[in-house]
C-alpha cells in the first residue's frame, strides 16, 4: 500500500516529549528517526452528506445512520450501494409517529425537523431487518425488512408505534430513544427480542409521551412496536432532578446474563463534579429489582503503586470496548483467555463540569472483577439508595440489601436498587502516555499472544499500540486521518482474519482500517522498525522498512540493525583531552527484544578509544570522554561498534590550540576592558576558561581564531600573565597591564546649543 507523506497539524505528545527529554541536543537527529506521524495512507471510506451517528455490519455490507439518512455500503471498497432518506420530518403536536404530517404544513405549530439516527440495529430473529430509531416523531423506530437482498432498505419499511398501546400516559413503550443521548441494546432471551435502553431526558425535551431513563421492552411478536412486561420495566429520574442531574449513556454491553450501561453524571444531587459509574441488572429481570450502579475510576500513579501518595484520577469517560485479553495481557491482569474485557478511554474533566480536557487514560476492566466487587458484602457506609430515582430520604432498601449476598443473575423480590459509593480502581494501562492527548474512542483485537488496541482522539488521529500491563509501549501506527475527532462508534470486524479491519468515523467520514498494520514506511529508523509487533511484518531492507515482498533485490532482515551516526560536537579537542563527544544519530544500543543495552556499544576515534558515559547516553545519544593524543590529527574516523554491526562518521579532529596575539595589552584596574586573543583552534572542546590573575575574564564572544572577553577587576596596579583553559588543555600568554582609572578634572563647555555640542574632556 502506497504511502504519501503530507504536513499535518501536530506531532503526537510522546515524540514531543522525546524531544524534550533531549534536552535539546540531537533534538534534529531524533526527529528525523522518530516514526513519521505525518504521513497520509490512501484507505477505503465513504464520505456521508450529514454526520454519521451510528454504524452496523450486516452479512457482506455496512449499514450507516446519519443525520436524516442510512446508507449502506460494500464492505470490500465501501462504495455505497443504497440510501434511504429519513428527514427532514414536519413535526406537529397533533401528528401520530407514523401519521403523514403534509397536511399540517402551514398549520402554527408545524415545524421541519432534522432525524438525527440515535440507534441502528439488526435483529435476525424474526426476519433479517435493519431498525432505525431517530431523534424525530418523540424517538421511535421503523424497521427496514432484508429480504433477499440485504442492500435493500427501501421496498419494505415499517414504522414501529401502535397507538392504542401508548394511551396510558407516561408510559408509551414505543417511544425508544431520546434526542439528547441514548444508548440501545438488543437481545434474544428465550424466544423474545428485548431492548434495553438508557435515554438522556430532561423536562424541556421530553415528547408528548414521556421517555425513560433506563428501560426494558419486548419487540412484540406482531413487530408493529413494543411492550413493558410489568409497571416497574423503567425507571425515570424524579421530576425535579432532571434538568440538574442528567445522566449521559455512554456505551452498553451484555456478557454473562448481565446487562451493562456506563454513564457519566454527577458524583451526588448537589455535587458539581462528574464521575463514571457502571449500571447492572440480570437480562431476565423485566422488573430491574436487580439493578445496581457502582462508580468507575481510571488512576495514574507514580510507578503503578496503587497506594501511591499521589494519583491522578480521569473521571469522565469517553468511550468503551469490550473484548478478549490476548495470552500475554491476560497472564499479566489474572484471567482466561475467554474473559470478558472492558477496555474503557477516560479523561480528566475540567473543574465542577463533565467536557474533558486534554488529558487522557486507558484502563482494562476484567468483567468477572467488576462483579466480584459488586457481589461483596456491602453495609451502610459503601451502599445507599438511588438517590436521583427515589430521593434523598427514601430508606427501605437498606434492609432488603443486605439480606444476601449476590452470587449470581438471580432475579429476586426481595431486591432494591441501589448505588454504591465505593469506587472500583483500575490503573492506566499506558503509564501516562497520554496525559496531554485527548481519546475519543477504543477497541481491540488480538494477534497472537498481543492485544492490540485502536485508539482515536479529538484531533482525529488513529493509533494502533500494543497493551502491556507491565512496561510501556508507544503506538506503532499513528496518523492524521481526518481534522474531524475519531467516534466512540468504532467497529472491529474478522479479528481473527488476515483480512480483519477497523471501521473509523470522524464526521461525515467513515474509514476502513486493516487491522494487520498500514505498511512500515513510517517507520524511520532501524530498531523502531524491528521493534514493530510481529503481525505487522516489517524488516529492514536498504536503510528503508519495508515489507518483505518489497525488497526483492536485497537483504530483509527482522534481526540486526546497524547503529547511524548524524552528527557529531564538538569536532575538534585539544591534545590534552578531557573532551565530552556527543554523537548523535539512532539506533544504538538496539536489542531485538526491544531493550535498550549499550553494555557492547564501543567508541574509536582513528586507533584511540573514546571512553563511553553510560549515564548520559540514550538510543539517540552518545557521550563519550575523549582522552589525549601524541599529536595533531585531522579528519579522523569516529567509529562506533554495537557488537552486531559498526557506524562510522569522519569529521574530527586532535588540535593545538595556541594564542598568537593579545589587543589591548593594558587597561584600567576596575576591569571591563574588551580584550581581544587572536590564535588557532581556540573554539576546539567543550568549554573554555580565561583568566587574569586568577580572576575569570568574561567571556563575550567566540570563533576559531578570536576569543573575546571583558577583564576583572584588580586591586593594584600590576601586570598579570593570561591564562586559557580549554577542557584539560592549559596555555599562558602576554602579561596584561592594570594601570590606574583615569581621572576627570574638568569639562568644557559646560552648556552648548540643542542642535550641537562639543565637548573636550580634560583628564591626567
């Protein structure tokens, strides 16, 4: 796949923080050895007329819900083969969902509204069919038949609302989603489609029917709308909280009997600040009796301590994936390879508010921990009642609470639902990496014994990095993909297939992404390329990484890198040694486990060995303590040797350094006379030293041939001989001369005309 390299706004904070660790030096040869995070790859998409909200794959096609259309396309280029439009709706107080409104056109009240889609489904249960739920005609839905043919949305379209099932008020179980937020799950339990549904409701928006908070209902069996089992199938945030306590849906998930929602809202009814919580209640419990909320936190602390005296907190979340762990992650995080995951992207909030800054984690939540956790034994002070549902002062389920101990997803009467306030922790799985970045969505696969996770962030940037528990690792694909940010509604398809891919939305874009890596010509140096994860099958041929099957005429090789050498300061030293060479360039010290070891790493210059500081040297630096030679030699060779493979660089040199001159020869004995050393090699070394009867002369500027410096003061009027330090070189010169500080007497004239003055100073 053909790569072309473009700017793009921004490097990724990571290589940024390599440069400044740098300190500065070899800042240059860092970047051009760093991955090329501004390069553009040519990948499948498809590009909407309006935002896409939601994405569903369907037999060999992709199903997407935008903003008063759904589309669907192939899933092999993503052309699209069908559209079907759903908006604008002229919307009217005395219109049915499903009623033809053109009449009410002109009539006051009447307005045009645009459909956002708030959730895309597909049931297989009764008939193969798309159901679309949008944010007009008070948040019901309308199911899309696939017949034959699966690209077919529009020859049988069926809106879902059957008024004399929604006459109770407050009930209307046909009045699915809210146009504030919603999260929608579908699930087959025992012959029945339920839908398990978390609206965002306020009192302002709520349609002429009242929505739900949290919700089940049954597809009825006549697929014409929907049905609550019993009066207590939802539960709805008390009137009087609702506009100051809204609760956001934030993903849903079931995995083994259980339904889970994440939401974001506040800490209590009167806090300002924001957390995560977790929501679960049994898939076969109509009556949520089960149900049960407990806060999330994502921490970071100094080296993973979990008592450590200090941790950050990201409170918010922002997107969730669940998948399975890969061998490596879960031996390192205590579970089996066909455990539940729940990869979850959070960030940290501003002050009393639930919009995120630019600071993000990743955390890894193994299901059976969360449940383990919510099945402990609980007492007054971890657990009360939910308060935002029942009020402040509502007690009974304290007693019923504590009769059990949960062991299972076991519906029972004598349950109340409740909230804990213990906070279940889990540590940033990157170590940091992305505190000054903003994720925006998550999902994972696994290759081989690797999980991999796909991460996107506001600035619409893709990353692809393996998930270590222990250690760190820095993404392996890493690319502008739209100015757009990424969607929480990211899809992973075939994950286990070599033709695997990502379906990303920034937009009105959606992209596809192979999951076995890009290419590797974004990698630029050797051991960032041999250090890519095994499936993305990079070696290194012709100081290029490639593919093998793009190196047909050379050595590929995934095992040895070659050290290179950039640059080198300072060029020359003196004789007497004492020098600190830095040598920058990359790949030093490479080891194919992806450690860093300079234990063989040895530096010559010509025959003489440059003594390495250990300390002080990086995969792109190198320092080393020069030591003393004979006599002058120009041009030698610097000749760095890895023990796998040797660099060399000529471009330095043993010199002399000598004075030939000093300008002036005396001065006032206050100092600060500019005294000028004319000489060779006097810009040779690291540093240098002038003094003047033991006083520094202030350096002021520096060449190969000329030194300059202000002279110190003196108390006496003597001479003194100058002295030249450069590293462990010394040389002496000319005596400099302090005489006294001349005198003024006398100034004449003392006044003159504005335009023109001369004055002669009389001095002795």
């Amino acid at each position: 796949m053909k790569a072309l390299a473009v700017l793009g706004p921004g490097l990724l904070v990571h290589l940024l923080t390599l440069v400044q660790k740098s300190g500065g030096e070899c800042k240059e040869a860092l970047v051009k050895s760093a991955m090329n995070v501004n390069m553009k790859y040519q990948l499948p998409n498809f590009t909407a007329e309006t935002p896409i909200q939601n994405v569903v794959v369907h037999q060999h096609y992709i199903y997407l819900g935008a903003v008063n259309y759904i589309y669907v396309l192939n899933d092999t280029d993503l052309q699209q083969v069908a559209e079907y439009r759903t908006g604008p709706v002229l919307e009217h107080p005395e219109c049915l969902p499903c009623q033809d409104c053109s009449h009410k056109a002109n009539a006051s009240g009447g307005v045009w509204a645009d459909n956002v889609n708030m959730a895309l489904l597909v049931d297989t249960y009764y008939d193969d069919q798309l159901i679309s739920c949008g944010s007009v005609r008070r948040g019901t839905c309308r199911r899309h038949v696939l017949r034959s043919d699966a690209a077919d949305i529009r020859s049988e379209v069926h809106c879902m609302f059957s008024p004399q099932a929604d006459e109770e008020p407050g009930r209307c179980p046909d009045c699915v989603v809210s146009a504030l937020g919603t999260k929608v799950l579908l699930s087959e339990k025992d012959r029945f489609i339920n839908f398990f549904v978390g609206n965002t409701i306020s009192s302002a928006h709520l349609p002429g029917r009242a929505l739900h908070s949290i919700s089940v209902r049954r597809l009825k069996e006549t697929q014409d709308g929907f049905k609550f089992l019993t009066d207590q199938s939802y539960i709805d945030v008390l009137p009087e909280f609702r506009d100051s306590y809204p609760i956001k849906y934030v993903h849903a998930f079931e995995s083994n009997h259980f339904i889970y929602f994440l939401t974001v809202q506040r800490e209590t009814l009167d806090a300002q600040t924001f957390h995560t919580r977790i929501v679960r209640f049994c898939s076969v419990d109509s009556g949520l009796h089960s149900y049960v909320e407990m806060p999330l936190e994502c921490i970071l602390t100094e080296k993973r301590r979990r008592r450590s005296a200090r941790s950050e907190v990201f409170n918010i979340l922002q997107a969730a994936y669940v998948g399975k762990p890969g061998t490596h992650l879960a031996n390192q995080i205590g579970v089996n390879l066909d455990d539940d995951i729940l990869y979850a992207v959070f960030a940290q909030s501003k002050p009393d508010s639930a919009e995120p800054m630019n600071r993000s984690a990743v955390c890894a939540f193994p299901i059976k921990l969360v449940n383990e956790f919510f099945n402990k034994i609980v007492n007054k002070n971890n657990v009360r009642c939910l308060q935002h549902f029942y009020g402040p002062n509502h007690e009974p389920c304290f007693n019923r609470t504590l009769l059990r101990i949960p062991s299972g997803c076991e519906v029972r009467s004598d349950e109340y639902r409740t909230e804990f306030t213990t906070a279940l922790q889990r540590v940033d799985l990157f170590m940091g990496q992305f505190n000054r970045v903003l994720l925006t969505s998550v999902s994972t696969f696994i290759a081989g014994d690797l999980t991999i996770a796909n991460l996107g962030t506001s600035e619409g940037r893709f990353m692809q990095v393996v998930v270590f528990r222990s250690g760190s690792s820095t993404p392996h694909v890493n690319f502008r993909l739209d100015s757009h940010p990424v969607s929480p509604e990211m899809i992973v398809q075939h994950p286990l297939n070599q033709n695997g891919y990502t379906l990303v939305v920034t937009g009105k874009t959606i992209t596809k992404i192979p999951l076995n890596g890009l290419g590797c010509e974004h990698f630029q140096s050797c051991s960032q390329c041999l250090s890519a994860p095994p499936f993305v099958q990079c070696g290194w041929c012709h100081n290029k990484c490639v593919r093998s099957e793009e190196c047909p005429s050379g050595v590929w090789t995934q095992d040895v890198c070659h050290p290179t050498i950039y640059e080198v300061f300072p060029t020359t030293a003196p004789l007497e040694g004492g020098t600190t060479l830095t040598i920058c360039g990359w790949d030093f010290g490479f080891r194919r486990n992806n450690k860093f070891d300079l234990k063989k790493t040895r530096i010559l210059l010509g025959n003489e060995s440059c003594t390495l500081t250990l300390s002080e040297s990086t995969a792109n630096t190198l320092k080393c303590t020069v030591g003393p030679a004979m006599s002058e030699h120009l041009n030698l060779s610097i000749i760095i040797s890895s023990g796998r493979g040797t660099a060399q660089y000529t471009a330095f040199s043993y010199v002399d350094p000598i004075i030939t001159s000093v300008s002036p020869s005396y001065g006032p004995k206050t100092g600060g006379t500019l005294l000028t050393l004319t000489g060779k090699y006097l810009n040779s070394g690291n540093s240098r030293h002038i003094s003047i009867g033991g006083k520094t002369c202030s350096l002021k500027s520096v060449s190969e041939s000329v030194l300059e410096c202000y002279t110190p003061a003196q108390t006496t009027t003597t001479e003194f001989p100058i002295k030249l330090k450069i590293d462990l070189a010394n040389r002496e010169t000319n005596s400099f001369n302090y005489r006294e500080d001349p005198i003024v007497d006398e100034i004449h004239p003392t006044k003159s005309f504005i335009r023109h003055v001369n004055t002669a100073l009389i001095q002795r």
